[in-house]
C-alpha cells in the first residue's frame, strides 16, 4: 500500500472528521471509501457514454451529414 499525504485547511480536515464521526470510521478510511466510490462512478459515467455513443451510432452519422 502506498502512503499519501495531503494538506487540507481547517475546514476540510473539520468537514472529514465529522463525516467520519457520523459514519463510524477513521478519517483515513473515509477518504479511502470516497475515492472507490470517485473511481466507480467514474468508470459507470464512462460506461453509459460508451453505451449511449454506440446505441447512437447511426444516428449521429445521419445528422452529421
């Protein structure tokens, strides 16, 4: 595993601390949940623009002519 360290200003470091408190779990693992779920939403987006771009297809020929 490799370690990341990041500067966060009062706010944000108050903001992850109470996230946390409210979902019972340590900072650092709020911050692991959050970027899962960043990557998976990221690759679903991806996904669906694959999926609406290929449905399309023909469509988008026809009025790109």
């Amino acid at each position: 595993m490799t370690t990341l360290t990041i500067a966060l200003d009062e706010q944000q470091l108050h903001h992850l601390q109470d996230a946390a408190r409210v979902l019972g779990v340590e900072v650092e693992e709020l911050v692991r949940m959050s970027i899962d779920e960043y990557c998976a939403r990221r690759q679903l987006v991806q996904q669906a623009t694959e999926y609406v771009l290929a449905k399309n297809a023909e469509l988008y020929r026809r009025l790109a002519r």
